[in-house]
C-alpha cells in the first residue's frame, strides 16, 4: 500500500512539474507562434503588391 501511494505521490509531482514548465512555455510559444503568421502574413502582402 505505501509503495502504490508513494508511485503515485512521484507521479503527481511529476505532472505537476510538466504543468508548471508547459505553462511557462506557453507564452512564449504562443508569441513566436504570432510573430511567424505575421512575417508570413507581411511577405505574403509584400509579394501581391509588387506584382
């Protein structure tokens, strides 16, 4: 019994230490995420008006 409650005691802090890296990641993701659609939305344009 205490080895399954230890198992699963190492399991949640390890879930919880991937929550906590994944939230710090998100943001910076999310911002490269709009930085590569809005180059790609700019040299899109860029590209329809020289022609």
């Amino acid at each position: 019994m205490l080895q399954l409650l230890q198992s699963m005691w190492s399991t949640i802090k390890l879930l919880a230490f991937a929550f906590v890296k994944f939230v710090d990641v998100v943001p910076v993701l999310g911002g490269l995420a709009i930085v590569s659609v809005a180059i790609g939305l700019f040299t899109f344009f860029r590209k329809r008006h020289r022609i």
